[in-house]
C-alpha cells in the first residue's frame, strides 16, 4: 500500500513496512 512512496533510505523504509503491517494486522482483525 504504502511502498510506492517509500524512499530508497532503508530505515525509512522499515518504518514504512511496519506501519503497512500493523494498518494491515488492524484491518484484518477488524474484519474478522
């Protein structure tokens, strides 16, 4: 969701993906 405006800066980068991960995780249980 969020990858195509994180930057190259791989701590950025990381911060990107956990975020993704717990929206997704929260999505997720919301729906179940």
């Amino acid at each position: 969701m969020f990858y195509y405006l994180t930057p190259i800066n791989p701590e950025t980068r990381y911060r990107y993906d956990a975020l993704g991960r717990r929206v997704s995780k929260a999505t997720y249980g919301r729906h179940t």
